[in-house]
C-alpha cells in the first residue's frame, strides 16, 4: 500500500507548526494509497473530529490533543487512532489492519496508538488517561 505525500507532509505541519487539530487519513482502494480525507483546523474540538469519522468504514486518524499537566504546564501527545468500526465491511477492516504499521511508520512523532471499534474505545476520557 502506498502512502501518498501528502499524508507525510501535512502531519509534518500538524506536528512541528500545529497547523491542524487531527488529519483523517483513507486508503483509497483503486489507486492502492493512504490519501488526506479530512483536515481539522486548530479551532475544532475534540467532537468536531470523532464526527469526521465515517460510522461504517475504516480510517486511519491522528489527534493532537492538548492538556494541561498537574504541575499546570502545557503539554500535547499526538495520538494515532485505528478506527475500525464493527459495522464496516471485513475486506475493508483487513485491508486496513494489514496496512496499518507500514502507514504508521511513514508519520514519525506519534506517541500514543490507540484502537477503537466503536465511539467508547476513543472517548475523550480514554485520551485523557493515555495521554499522561
């Protein structure tokens, strides 16, 4: 499976310039590539990105989440995010189990994996507890 550019470069600006919030990544079948579906803009919320996930297929997403640590410093982990919902065709979950630590080792910075099957497995309390 390929990766197209574009992916590599706009996690580079989610990454070193907080250009974006979350990129939604899709494998595009007919053309074998990993393509850029979604970009959130820095001002979207938390909300505003699980709503960018299609219900019944895969993707592949990145979060950059932003918390406050108990000493109140400033912190971020971008987070990868395998979505894989249980409603989605098996040939579409296999295509993207098969592809996904390939892909994942094209965006170099991600800190934290997370699997998720439906919208609980990726809630705002799971990121909050894997993200210290």
């Amino acid at each position: 499976m390929a990766v197209d550019d574009e992916c590599k470069l706009k996690f580079l600006e989610l990454k070193a310039k907080r250009t974006y919030r979350f990129i939604v990544f899709k494998i595009e079948e007919k053309q074998k590539q990993v393509i850029v579906e979604k970009l959130g803009e820095p001002a979207e919320s938390y909300e505003d990105f699980t709503k960018s996930l299609p219900a019944d297929e895969c993707r592949y997403a990145v979060y950059d989440y932003e918390f406050l640590t108990p000493e109140n410093v400033p912190k971020s982990r971008i987070f990868f995010i395998a979505w894989s919902p249980d409603t989605s065709r098996v040939r579409n979950k296999m295509i993207y189990a098969s592809s996904k630590d390939r892909f994942k080792r094209e965006l170099d910075g991600i800190q934290v994996e997370l699997q998720a099957t439906d919208a609980t497995e990726m809630g705002l309390d799971v990121i909050k507890s894997r993200a210290s």
